[in-house]
C-alpha cells in the first residue's frame, strides 16, 4: 500500500516538473528576453537593474556588469518583441549630476531591416560614456590657472586681455556697431542657409579626410613642386631668352598672318573641295584601307631572302588564252553581229593570238632591292668550301685496272675473229648503186607476210550466213475481211 502510494507521488512529481521544464522552455522561446553584451571603456555610475532605454522608453534593464581588462562588458536584458536595429549604439546617459544614469540604445527600429540577435554583442566603436565632473573640473582648474596670476608677470592674462580689448576699441565705438549690424546681417543669411552650411561642412569634412588620407601624396607633390621651382629659379636667363625669342616670334606669325591671310582662305576653300572629294568616295577609300595592307604583306612574304628571289610569279591572268579575252570581248558586245564578228575575230586572229599564249612574264624580273640570304643560313657540305676555307678534300685518282691493252695479263689475248684488213664490210654491197636494200628472205606476197613459217592454217568452215537484221521476215497475216489494207 506505501510502495503504490510512494510510486503515485513521484509519478505526479515527475509530471510536474516536466510541466515546469516546458513552462520554463515555452517562456524562453516564446516569451523571454533578449540578451545583448556592451562593451564600455567604464561604466561609473550605473548598476545591475538600471534601466534599458529605446528614445526615452523603458524596454529592459541591465543584468550585471563584469570588469574585462580596460573594458567593462554590460550585459542588458531587452524585453520580448522589442526589436533592435542591427547597427545600434550604446550610450550611458546621466540626466545630471545627481540622477542615476541608463544605457540608451540608439537608433530606434523602423518598419524594416536586420535587427541584433540573441546574444549580440555591441563593440566598443558604437558605445559612448558621459564626461565625469571629475574631468569638467580638472579641465576648468587648468584654464583658471592658466587665466589666473603668475609670478614675475604682472597682472594676469584676463586683465592683460581686457586691457588690450580697451586700447583696441577706443574710439572704434561705432565701427564697432557697424560690424555687429553686419555680423548679425551675416548671421541671418546664415541661418536662412543652415542648410546648405551643413552640407558645406560635410564636404569640407570629406575633403579634409581626402587630404589626410593623401598626406604622402602631398608631400611628394610639395617636394617635386620644390624641385619646379629651383629649376625655373636656376634657369631664369634662358626663360628670359626664350620669352623675347617667343615674343619675336609671334610678332613674326602676325605678319605671316596678315601677309597670307587672302591665299590661306583660297588654300582652305581648296581644301574643303579636296575633303569633299574624299567624302564622296569613301566607299572607295574605306576599301582601298582594307586591301592595301594584305596586298603589301602579301607583296613583301613572297620575296624569298634565303633564295634571293621571289617565291612566285606575277601572272597576267588574260594572257593565258588571249584568243578567249579578245574575241570574247567582242562578242559580248550587246549588237545583233557580236557573235558573227566573234567567229571572225577566233577565225583569223585565232592563230596568231595563240603564239601570245603565257601565264607569267617570259623575262625575269627582280623587284625587290632587298639582301639575299645570310652566311648564317648557308650550309656547306665541306667547311673547306666556305669563303676563306681550303677548298674542297681532293678525291683520290682510280687505280688503273690490272689488265688491259697497255698491260697484258699472263694468258695470251683471244683470236682475231673480225674481218680481214682492206675487206669490205658486211652488207656494203647492199648500199652499192644497184644493190638491193632489204634481206634475201623477205616475204613478197600477202599470204607470205601473213604466214612467214609456211605451215597451213585452219581447214575452212561453212560460208557464213546471213546477219539478223538481214534475215527475212516473217510474213504478216492477211487482214480482216472488211479491214482496209496498211
């Protein structure tokens, strides 16, 4: 009975605390505060649970404040749905002296943006302290004591002051007022014009920090502008020189001027007629600029300098077959006896035209004035052979052979087997005045020219017979009774 009874006790104690955890989890996620760290250089006069402000509203309070190195992290607890600018500021603000101080967090969100998360952290570049009295009294003793009395000087520096102001001022009484009628006259258009002052004073900003950032760059220009000036100094006489030859000059280009003024305009007019001649064949031109570069390159890449001569030939494409060009010529006239004197032209001109036939020029030519190839391009097939060499090795003589009529070998020579001395040579009775020119056994009659062996041929076949187109044919049936003959 206890053990159910203890085991219904803890079943409804663990019931509850898992009822409290997600209470307290719910509260957390839903509903709890926003943690934000600020980082301040000191953080006099301000304590755990001061209050977190947002343009004067109460939206947390400070948690704790933990000392770090020479910096002091304050930590701040902002309430749920309050949204805080991503860029915000830090600021420990004392209404006076007495009053206890609050951290005002600045700007204020708009409608839209990023905002700090959980757990932000502000730096000490966007956080801000008040000036302590300390530091306002330290600074006020040190300009009474700087004001005030000191020993070996009389009086003090305010009298000195107010004393010069009145030696000033006598009798300036009404130059006085003057100034402060304009000085207020300035102050007004001034203040019509805050404005545009503050815009002024953002560029001077802008432009001061410009300098700042250039500062190396300003110096370099005031050391080379040194430099100018010490030049210009030290050549003084020749800028003298050249200003008076300069002023010659122009007094010179003004006679020139007015001498020539009328031939100028004539040579302008001209000119505009030599421009307008341009102008109208810019087609012309604009092709002449794209061809006339690739036919220079293409001009200058056929010269050969290792060869020392052109890599081509200049080709007169009309004279490979002149005959074509000129009575082609002619006969493309637009007349009813084109064609007829084109015949005509290719008829008696033909032959002689042809003798005129070629593809390039029948004489060499050398247009180019150019070297030809280097020694460092030459190969030799001996060093001997280059220009101061030895000339080429010398081939040694052949060895006379070891038997011939001048040195006979052991064996004794052949016999004589041609004819004898003073007999006339074979077939020289041929070429006699009636000798017969041709061989005894040549054949005299067709049947032997065909069958020069004599033996007999194939014995005869049948006569042969008519051809197809010979044979006759076949006889065609008589026609119809009633049907006309073909």
């Amino acid at each position: 009975m206890n053990r159910s009874r203890l085991g219904k006790w803890l079943a409804v104690a663990l019931v509850a605390l898992l009822v409290v955890g997600a209470a307290v989890l719910l509260r957390q996620t839903f509903f709890g505060q926003t943690t934000i760290s600020a980082l301040f250089t000191s953080a006099t006069g301000v304590y755990p649970g001061d209050d977190v402000r947002v343009s004067g509203v109460k939206v947390g309070t400070i948690e704790s404040i933990k000392p770090e190195g020479t910096q002091t992290r304050v930590t701040l607890k902002v309430d749920h749905g309050v949204p805080i600018p991503a860029d915000a500021k830090a600021v420990i603000v004392a209404q006076n002296l007495v009053a206890a101080r609050y951290v005002q967090l600045a700007p204020a969100y708009r409608s839209s943006g990023p905002t700090l998360p959980d757990n932000a952290v502000i730096g000490l570049d966007r956080t801000a302290v008040p000036v302590e009295w300390d530091q306002v009294k330290e600074q006020l003793m040190r300009l009474s004591t700087d004001l005030g009395p000191k020993s070996g000087v009389d009086g003090t520096s305010v009298s000195r002051f107010i004393n010069s102001t009145a030696d000033a001022m006598a009798g300036n009484g009404d130059k006085l007022r003057q100034t402060i009628s304009q000085l207020s006259g300035v102050a007004r258009v001034l203040a019509e014009g805050s404005g545009n002052i503050v815009d002024i004073i953002k560029n001077l900003q802008t432009f001061v920090t410009a300098l700042r950032d250039s500062n190396q760059q300003v110096v370099q220009f005031q050391d080379r502008l040194a430099t100018l000036t010490s030049v210009v100094d030290g050549s003084r006489s020749d800028l003298d020189a050249a200003l008076t030859n300069l002023s010659v000059a122009v007094v010179d280009v003004q006679r020139f001027v007015a001498g020539s003024r009328d031939q100028t305009s004539e040579q302008v007019q001209r000119l505009a007629n030599v421009t307008q001649n341009l102008v109208d064949n810019k087609m012309h031109i604009e092709q002449l600029l794209h061809v006339a570069p690739n036919a220079f390159m293409n001009g200058y890449n056929i010269y050969n300098p290792d060869a020392g001569s052109a890599v081509g030939q200049f080709v007169m494409n009309n004279f490979s077959n002149p005959v074509e060009f000129i009575c082609g010529a002619i006969g493309a006239v637009e007349n009813t006896t084109a064609p007829e004197t084109a015949k005509l032209c290719s008829q008696y001109l033909g032959p002689a035209l042809r003798l005129l036939n070629f593809n390039y020029l029948p004489f060499p030519i050398s247009p180019y004035l150019m070297p030809s190839a280097s020694p460092e391009q030459i190969e030799y097939s001996e060093p001997g052979l280059m220009p101061g060499g030895s000339g080429g090795s010398p081939t040694p003589p052949e060895a006379p052979p070891a038997i011939s009529a001048y040195n006979p070998g052991p064996e004794p020579p052949p016999p004589f087997t041609g004819r004898e001395p003073g007999a006339p040579p074979p077939g020289a009775q041929q070429l006699l005045p009636g000798g017969e020119f041709y061989p005894p056994n040549m054949p005299n009659t067709v049947s032997d020219m065909l069958n020069p062996t004599g033996q007999p041929g194939p014995p005869p076949g049948p006569p042969p017979g008519p051809l197809a187109a010979e044979a006759p044919a076949p006889a065609a049936p008589p026609p119809a009774e009633g049907t006309p003959p073909a």
